[in-house]
C-alpha cells in the first residue's frame, strides 16, 4: 500500500480484521510470505498517519465486532501466532474502528 498517498488524499482504509485471524498463518506462510504477509490489515499505520479507518467483515468470516477489537490488539491468527506485532492498537483505539470511525 502506497501509505504516503493514502495520506495525502485523507482516505479512510477499512480493513478485514479477520484476516490476521482466520488466515494469517496462510498468508504468511504459503500465500505472500514476509514481509508482504506482516503489512495485512495495518490500522497503526493508518492511526500513526492520522487517518480515520474502520474494521468491516468480507462475509467469509462472522461478523464479530468484538473480535475485530481483539485481533487488532493482539495481532493474533487462530493458532496463536502474532502477525507483525507492530501493527497492534490499544483497545480505545480498536473500538474506534468499529463505533466512531465508521459512524
């Protein structure tokens, strides 16, 4: 992702939290490996950006508010694994992408 550009434009990213859970191992292991696989889902790049973002569900996965909040927290995949740790979020932070920022 060109995150400058993201930036300048003010976008809003939206991103599929169940990804790093549901199938984080995979991308990073089989399907984009690192360091492509560590950038899925990156909400601290967008908050260290000062963008607004929002968590959303691609109808693969339920839609789990409160697990959206968790994984981006814990960057944890479903085997326990953390996926770039450095992209996890405070809870307050997290429940922003779920209540204000979306609204």
């Amino acid at each position: 992702v060109q995150w400058k550009r993201v930036a300048e434009v003010k976008a809003t990213p939206s991103f599929t939290e169940p990804h790093v859970y549901y199938w984080g191992d995979v991308f990073q292991d089989k399907i984009l490996g690192n360091p492509r696989a560590e950038w899925v889902d990156a909400a601290k790049t967008a908050k260290d950006l000062g963008l607004k973002y929002s968590f959303n569900d691609d109808s693969l996965a339920p839609a789990r508010p409160l697990m959206f909040i968790q994984t981006a927290v814990t960057r944890q995949t479903d085997d326990g694994r953390e996926l770039n740790p450095d992209q996890k979020i405070s809870i307050e932070d997290a429940i922003k992408g779920v209540t204000l920022y979306p609204a």
